[in-house]
C-alpha cells in the first residue's frame, strides 16, 4: 500500500534476486523462519505511522512517492475523467 500511505511488509520464504523487493530495509525481509516474520511484522504494527515513514521515507519514495495531498489514486481518477469527459 505504498501508494495510499500504508506500511508494508515485503516477505520472501525464498531466495529469487528477480522477485525480491527492490530495497532493503524494516519493509522488506528475506528469509525462511516464520519466527523471523512475526518477530518483523509485530514491530512494524507497533510502530506508529510517524516513525514507519520516518526509518523508510528515503528508500520507499525510491520506489513510490505518497503525497497525502494529491494522492496517487486521486491523480488517476482525474486522468480518467479527463478521458471521459473529452
């Protein structure tokens, strides 16, 4: 969801260099222990959004930009209508 904003967890159980997420980093965890995922996903939920964006605001907006005031969704949908309406 890092178009709207959200946090997310990329896991992979497996190792695949062209289906692994592009960047490392709290977001992203490559490994075959589901201990290692709970342990990875009970910290990303406790943290509140604020400090989420804040250990992966650089290397996401690699990725995807959110801008909470013209968000991505919006920006399609006024492509959209610009198509109908034409």
């Amino acid at each position: 969801m890092l178009g709207a904003g959200k946090k997310i967890l990329s896991w992979r159980s497996y190792s695949d260099k062209d289906r692994n997420f592009p960047l490392d980093g709290i977001f992203s965890l490559q490994s075959r222990s589901y201990k290692d995922f709970e342990k990875r996903l009970k910290n990303i939920l406790k943290m509140n959004i604020k400090t989420y964006s804040r250990k992966t605001n650089r290397n996401i907006s690699y990725i995807m930009r959110y801008e909470k005031k013209n968000p991505a969704k919006e920006k399609i949908l006024q492509i959209i209508k610009g198509y109908i309406n034409d």
